[in-house]
C-alpha cells in the first residue's frame, strides 16, 4: 500500500518570522502520528527555519529548482542547495511556472533528472486547462506532461516520483475538481505509467490530487483508493485547516 503525502505548497506567501509562527502552530494542531507523510514547501527563504522548527513531524519541499549544480545562473537555487537545507521533496512543473515563467516539459524534465540524480525526490504537476478539457483533451494533455516529464528516467528510479494532478481550471479557485474527474484523471495517469515502467514498479508512485482542496473537501479525494494525497495551496496556510485536512488522511484508505 502506498503511504498518503499531504503536501502545503505555500506558493509566495510567509516571510521567514511568519512561517516560524505557521509551523509553530500547524505543529502543535496536527495529530502526532499521522498516518499520511506531511511535507511542507515554503518559499526559499523560509526553508532554513521551517527546517528549524519542523521537529521531524514534517518533511521539507522545495517549489523550484534549476538543473545546473552551480554557476553563473543569477537568481537561481540547484539540488545541491536545497538538499543542504534538508529538502526531501522538490515541486516541478507546477502550472503557475508553467505559465508566468513559461516553463516548457523539456526544462522540467532537465528538473528532474537532476533532482533524481541528487536524491530529491520530484513531484511532478500536470494538469489541463478549461479549454483542454472541453475539448476532450484532458487524457492526451497529462499523458503528455507526464511522459515529456519523466523522459529518460529509468524505472528503478520511478519510486521517488511522485505525481501531482492539478487541472489548471481547479486551482485557486474555490471550483475544486469532482472526486471522479480527479478518479478518472489519476486511472488515465497510473495506466500511462504502467505503460512506461510496468505494473509493479508503477504501483509504487503516488498520485496526488491538487485544486482548491480543503478541509471540507479533503476526505472525498482521498476516499478515492486512486487518490494518494493531496497537493494543497490556499488552505495550506491556515494552520487549523491544514490540520484537518492531515487529519482526514488518517482513515485506512486503500
Ligand atoms: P489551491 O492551489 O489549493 O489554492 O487551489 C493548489 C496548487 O496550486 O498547488
């Protein structure tokens, strides 16, 4: 059985004074034995104390990274940095770099590679937007986004991936998609990846559902046995939200 991530990504919100605070008190409102992983991704400058005051309750991502180790790349952070800073986990291909910093599946794949090849692990976004999916293009998008992403990595490293589908029109928006569509998206996925490395080794990647997730909402995706997790934005910043949704991943599942 794979073990649930519940991932906050923070996007460009908290100094480093208030993401002390945030964690501070996410950590004292979290069950103490969750059975799902916690990851917490703040922005850069907020990862040396989320480190900090993370106790081992919650393990760190980052929301970027550039694929060269070091070098004359102005304004840009590598794996070697964020492994340094006890990142287990780097977000790429998120939508939003996608789109405001047009971010091409070629330079994510370069992502991550060189994410894998320093022992972070990827969680890899796809998703469509409104348009797509009207079109009916929704299966031919992500697998897109996935295969282009994951190209040349080999199987025996397919277990640090992790998967994230957010479909675009769903993010920030209060408009989150249904458990089914997120259901069927994440069958089309899995069978993409079966495809690519086989039953097995697919069977250890974890897919997350990412879109205006709450903690209202959370326990219908992840009462979905296709649903690993949830990659949460808005409500990850409020400490008692986020909390109950960690807390919704805490029935068996699977
Ligand atoms: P949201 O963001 O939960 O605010 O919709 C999710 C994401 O972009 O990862």
């Amino acid at each position: 059985m794979r073990r649930r991530l519940i991932v906050g990504n923070w996007k460009m919100h908290k100094t480093a004074a208030q993401a002390a605070v945030l964690v501070r008190r996410l950590a004292a409102l979290a069950p103490k034995n969750p059975r799902a992983e916690v990851v917490l991704a703040p922005p850069f400058t907020a990862l040396h104390v989320a480190s900090q005051r993370a106790w081992r309750r919650f393990a760190l991502a980052a929301q970027n990274m550039y694929w060269e180790d070091e070098g004359r790349f102005t304004g840009e952070v590598s794996a070697p940095m964020l492994n340094a800073l006890g990142c287990r986990y780097v977000i790429l291909g998120h939508s939003e770099r996608r789109k405001y910093f047009s971010e091409t599946d070629a330079e994510i794949n370069r992502k991550i590679l060189a994410a894998l090849r320093h022992g972070l692990r990827p969680i890899l976004c796809v998703g469509e937007s409104l348009s797509e999916r009207s079109r009916g293009l929704t299966a031919t998008v992500v697998i897109r986004q996935l295969l282009r992403g994951l190209a040349g990595v080999p199987q025996e490293s397919g277990r640090a991936v992790t998967i994230a589908y957010e479909p675009i029109w769903a993010i920030g928006k209060n408009h989150p998609a249904s458990p089914a569509q997120a259901t069927e998206a994440h069958a089309t996925l899995r069978a993409a990846l079966v495809k690519k490395w086989g039953r097995a080794a697919s069977e250890r990647i974890r897919i997350l559902y990412g879109g205006s997730v709450t903690a209202d909402n959370a326990g219908g995706f992840l009462a979905s046995p296709q649903v690993d997790g949830v990659l949460v934005g808005g409500a990850c910043l409020d400490p008692k939200s986020f909390a109950r949704i960690i807390a919704a991943a805490q029935s068996p599942g699977e």
